[in-house]
C-alpha cells in the first residue's frame, strides 16, 4: 500500500486559487463546506450496499465489475479510465467532486452523465460504493479492529464522540466534503492526538477508511416478515404447513428460506435485510399446486417490519367457470413479419382451484400462420400441449379474475403493406387491447377502438380497447401501411442498427419493457408474477422451435434480399446476427 501524501488544505487552496472565477468558485465551496445546506450536499449517510447493485447494472461495461477499468467496452474508449482499485487514487478523492462528475459526465472523454437517470440520492450510494472498491473486507475489519482499540475511547464506537467538542464521523456532509489525506493529515496535526499509539501506514489507512464508513448507512438485517397461510375455499388457516420465502433483488432469486406455520397457520421470518431494493414473495404448496403471495413486496424505508399472506384453495375438476378475464396483444413490427406477444389473463369465477379433466385447464387457438411461437411463462417446457386445433394450457386456475395467465410470443409473415390477422377466441373475453409500436403502420379493427397513446420505455405505442368477445368466435385486425415503416434506433442509440435489432428480437421481452407495459395496463399481478415465476423455477430454452424459426428466417431474408426489397447493410446485419445465433443453437 502506498504511503498517505499529506498536502494540507491550505496548500490546495493557493494552487486552485488563480483567477477571479477560480477564486469565487473557491470561495463558494469553502463556504458551502462549512455547514449552509445546498442540494450538492448528502442530507444523510448513502448506502453502498444500493450503490452496489446500481454500479453492477450501469458502470461494469466500462469501469469493470471491480473498479479497475477492465470493462467490456473498455477497449474501445480512446483515453485511459480511472483506477478505482488504486487506495493512492482514491484517498486523493473529494466525494463531493464525484456528485458533479457522475451527474454531469465528461462526454467528451465517453463517461455518460447520469443525472437524467439517477437521482442524488443513488448517485450518492455509487460514490460511497466506489469509495470502498480499493478495500477489501479484510482491510475493513482490520481498520475496525485499529479504530476500537485506538479511536473508540473518545470518539466512541460508532464515531459520534464520547464527549462534547469532538468531530462527529457519522455526519456525510462533513466527511463528504474531506478526500482522505485531507482527514489524514487533520488527524496527525490535531494535537489531541499525542498519546495515540502509533500505527503503520497501513494501520492508518485502514483505520479511516473504516472511520469514513461511520457515516454511511448500515445495512440493517432486522427485518421481520410475518404472514398466514389461509385456505380461501374453507376460510381457514392452515397449520403446521411449509411456506418459503424467496429474496429476489433485479428480480433475480438471492435466496430461499423455509418456515413452518404455528396453529393459526402464522408463519414468522426474522433477520431479514430491510434494503429496498430486495423483495420478498411467500411460497405453499398445497395439493400438489404452487401459490405465491401476491405482489413482490419489500420493507418501507426506516420499516422493519412487512406482512405478506398466501392464499390456497382446494381443487375440482369440474369447470367452475372459465373465461378470459384480460386478453392483450403487444404488436411489434419489422419489414418482414409482425411480433405478437399475446397475454392472456384467465379468470375463475369458483372458489376452487380448478385443475381440469385429465389435466387440461385451458384450450386456446393461435393464429394459423402464427410461426416461432413460444411460451413465455412455461416454467417446466411442457405446460402447454398442442391438441387438434390448438393448445391446452396445463397448469390449474386459481379463483379470481387472475386465475393464471398465458403470454406467448409469436411472428407473422408479411410480404406486401398490409396483413389481416385472425384471432380465434376460444373463451368469452371481458376485456382485449392491442398495444401497438408507431411505426408509420395503420391498425383496424371493428372490435377495437383507439384508446390513447402511450411512452414505454423509448417507444410511443397507440393503445386500441375493446370489450365483451365471445367465446368461438372470430377477432380480425388489419395491419397497414406496412410497407413505409420508420424505427427509432433502440435505447436512443443512433449507430444501432434499429431494423436489424426489431428484425431479430425472438427473445422473451426484456424484464423492464415487461414492467412498463404491466404498468401501462393497469398492474396486474398476474403478469407481475410471468416475471417472477421465471427467476424462481429457470426455464428451459426451447431450442428445437428457435432452430426451425432462425432457418425459415435466413431463407425468407435471402428471398428478400434477392428481390431487392431489403437494404443491402441490413441484409447483411441481419444474416450475420441470425446465423450466429443459429449456430449458437445448434452447439
Ligand atoms: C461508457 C463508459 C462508461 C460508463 C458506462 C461509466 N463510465 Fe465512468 N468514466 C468513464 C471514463 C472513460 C472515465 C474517465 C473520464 C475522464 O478521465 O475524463 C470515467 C470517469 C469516471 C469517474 C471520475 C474518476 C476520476 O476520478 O476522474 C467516476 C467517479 C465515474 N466514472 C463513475 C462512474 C459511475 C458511477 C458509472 C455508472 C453509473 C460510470 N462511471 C459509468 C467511462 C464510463
Ligand atoms: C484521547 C482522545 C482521542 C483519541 C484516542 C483519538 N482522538 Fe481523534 N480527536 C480527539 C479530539 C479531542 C478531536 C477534536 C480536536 C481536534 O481536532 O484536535 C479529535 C479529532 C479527530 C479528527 C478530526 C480532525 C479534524 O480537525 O477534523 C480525526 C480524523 C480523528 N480525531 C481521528 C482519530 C483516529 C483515527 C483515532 C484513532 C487512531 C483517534 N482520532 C483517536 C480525540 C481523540
């Protein structure tokens, strides 16, 4: 480890303070420094446990998992990214400094700026966690280790001063405004601090490192989560019964554990972390069948405690009423064929969990030129059984107007500027809606009337709404206008080859474009849980379907090419991409 460097303040000032707008600017910060509030200051301690997980989604690509400028994209940037592993970096660092950089970016160097995207408040959290990347776990419990037998008999064990008249190290806006030379050097000029038995430099760094994160927020694990698990068919509570919770953070499973309900069917779930970025699900099997809690619930900031009940229900193979509660088409469009992602939310007007004869629920039909279909939510890849006209959905229907729910994706060719799709209707429909990309395109439908439109994610979509279509019936809808399509590139990226990438998503929806249209229909839990179900149980890639959509793609794209109706870079992107996933299928 390097030895601290000790420039005093002064030192810094009479070099910073050349000019007029230097000095004024200067004379701003030192004043701000001593205690007038401002919106550059911390109003209190961030957390670099959220900073975490914020800098793992957005800054690896660059800055790398570890802070040390090894990211995937790291190659292509022309100057050199800072080092965040280098402790003689970081202890040069002014936290404050950090707010203005991250918020604004230095574009011309290719660091974003992120104001539009992260609020202070999480921009704190990055810079507290990027202040630690230079320490290890073992440099922390060292430095606490140093700081309680040397520190905590006046400054106390959680920094905020045994007496009076000391520095209290919990206080951010303070410390934020201090590199770590700067404390190091106030610490060995303060004269109270003659009888301190000496340390290493090693020591010492350690020890302020792990002072500064006195004044970041601690992470709390005292949550308790407490809950019952009733049978909704008999209103009773059932005993003596295993239920799981499952942690989820970005809607990937953390960890599972496991309770028993007492007598009354309560269950209890203690030393719980209470960050708000880790959500909570209850799980109980009962009669062979999965039931979760409802919404992914997490604790309330400063709450530490949170309920969440599951219901069950007992089963019946009689139908106690089946229809489609939500029947909802999102339309994506390309040159060559039109995406559908097809949500239907079915509803179970009993009060038992209806699990069909022989195991079949649900019997829908798609489209008959429908190609590349796929289950979304089908967490065991045999949920849905073809039968002669259709499928059969598998899995039971719980009571409610969200009994289960069904999102399938699948692609319709065209080949001229205008496509009339035909929707079979196998159950009496209460509510339908197309969801449409603006495109250029026209939608028509007499069942459908034009509702409003709407931004999700960077798309303007128009949304049409219709009610009340009977079961066996048909729904038409007329796509036109197809031939004159324009495309806003993807993630506002304007080098993205926009066609290509809306050309080749056969992907399931991204989990965030997920979330926006769930909430652009009104929050259904349902489909909340088509996200969750997936990174509880993983799913099992269909290749089989992939390969025979990606061959029937090359040949239509070379048909295309061939007849001079694609652009040439297109073309060629689009064969690249199709092929490399191709071979990746068939590995
Ligand atoms: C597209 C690549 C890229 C991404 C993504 C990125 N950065 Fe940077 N970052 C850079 C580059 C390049 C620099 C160096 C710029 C310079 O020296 O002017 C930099 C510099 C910084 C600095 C200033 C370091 C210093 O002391 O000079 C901070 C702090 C920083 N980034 C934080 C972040 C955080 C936090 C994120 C995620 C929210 C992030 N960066 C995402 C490329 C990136
Ligand atoms: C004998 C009591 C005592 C012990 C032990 C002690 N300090 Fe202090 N410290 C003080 C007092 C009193 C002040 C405030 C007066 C001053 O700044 O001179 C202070 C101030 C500080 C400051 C703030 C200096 C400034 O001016 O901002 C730092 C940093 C600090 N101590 C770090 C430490 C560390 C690290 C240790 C352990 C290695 C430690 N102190 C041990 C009494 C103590």
């Amino acid at each position: 480890m390097k030895k601290l460097s000790y420039i005093t303040s002064t030192n810094a000032i009479s070099f910073f303070c050349s000019g007029m707008i230097g000095c004024l600017l200067l004379f701003i910060l030192i004043s701000l420094s001593h205690g007038t509030a401002s919106a550059q200051e911390p109003i209190s301690g961030p957390s670099a446990i959220e900073g975490q997980a914020l800098w793992s989604e957005n800054c690896t690509p660059c800055h790398g998992q570890t802070g040390v400028g090894d990211g995937s994209t790291a190659a292509s940037i022309a100057g050199p990214l800072p080092d965040f592993t280098d402790p003689a970096f970081i202890q040069e660092v002014v936290p404050t400094d950090y707010l203005e950089t991250i918020k604004e970016g230095r574009i011309e160097n290719m660091m974003p700026p992120w104001k539009g995207r992260f609020s202070d408040e999480q921009i704190w959290n990055l810079i507290a966690y990027v202040l630690l990347l230079s320490t290890s776990q073992a440099d922390l419990e060292a430095g606490q280790a140093t700081y309680a037998q040397n520190c905590a008999s006046c400054h106390g064990e959680n920094g905020t001063g045994e007496e009076t008249n000391l520095p209290d190290f919990q206080d951010w806006q303070s410390l934020s405004q201090q590199s770590l030379s700067v404390i190091q050097t106030a610490y060995s000029q303060s004269l109270a601090h003659d009888d301190v038995a000496t340390m290493s430099d090693d020591e010492t760094w350690q020890t302020l490192v792990y002072l500064r994160t006195l004044a970041f927020a601690q992470p709390r694990i005292d949550g308790i989560l407490t809950g019952q698990l009733i049978n909704r068919t008999t209103d009773q509570p059932m005993p003596d019964m295993v239920v799981k919770l499952h942690l989820l953070q970005n809607k990937a499973r953390l960890e599972t554990l496991t309770a028993q309900t007492d007598a009354d069917g309560n269950y209890t779930f203690s030393d719980l972390p209470t960050s708000p970025l880790i959500e909570y699900m209850v799980e109980a099997v009962y009669e062979d069948i999965f039931y979760l809690s409802q919404e992914p619930a997490s604790f309330a900031p400063a709450e530490n405690l949170l309920t969440l009940d599951v219901e069950v229900y007992d089963t019946t193979t009689t139908d106690p009423g089946i229809n489609i509660t939500q029947l909802h088409y999102l339309i994506s469009l390309s040159p060559i064929e039109i995406r559908i992602d097809q949500i239907m939310v079915v509803g179970n007007s009993g009060q038992e969990t209806y699990i069909g004869q022989d195991g079949k629920t649900f019997q829908f039909t798609l489209p008959a030129e429908a190609e590349g279909i796929t289950f979304q939510n089908d967490t065991t890849g045999s949920r849905f059984v073809p039968t002669d006209d259709g499928y059969t959905d598998t899995e039971p229907i719980a009571p409610g107007t969200e009994g289960a729910s069904i999102v399938v994706t699948y692609f319709i060719p065209h080949d001229g500027d205008s496509s009339s799709l035909t929707m079979p209707i196998s159950a009496d429909v209460d509510h339908v809606s197309a969801l449409m990309q603006d495109q250029g395109a026209t939608l028509t439908s007499d069942r459908l009337e034009f509702a409003n439109k709407r931004q999700i994610q960077d798309q303007l979509y128009s949304l049409f709404t219709g009610e009340n279509l009977e079961g066996g019936t048909d729904f038409a809808l007329t796509i036109s206008d197809l031939d004159n399509l324009t495309f806003t590139p993807p993630g506002g990226d304007p080098s993205a080859p926009a066609a290509v990438a809306s050309i080749l998503s056969n992907g399931p929806l991204e989990q965030t474009t997920w979330l926006a249209i769930i909430m652009a229909l009104g929050g259904l839990s349902a489909l909340l849980a088509v996200i969750f179900y997936p990174t509880i149980y993983p799913q099992p890639e269909n290749d089989e379907t992939k390969q025979k959509r990606l061959l029937l793609m090359l040949v239509r794209l070379d048909e295309m090419a061939e007849a001079g109706e694609l652009d040439e870079t297109v073309y060629h992107r689009a064969r690249a991409k199709y092929k490399a996933e191709l071979i990746q299928v068939i590995q």
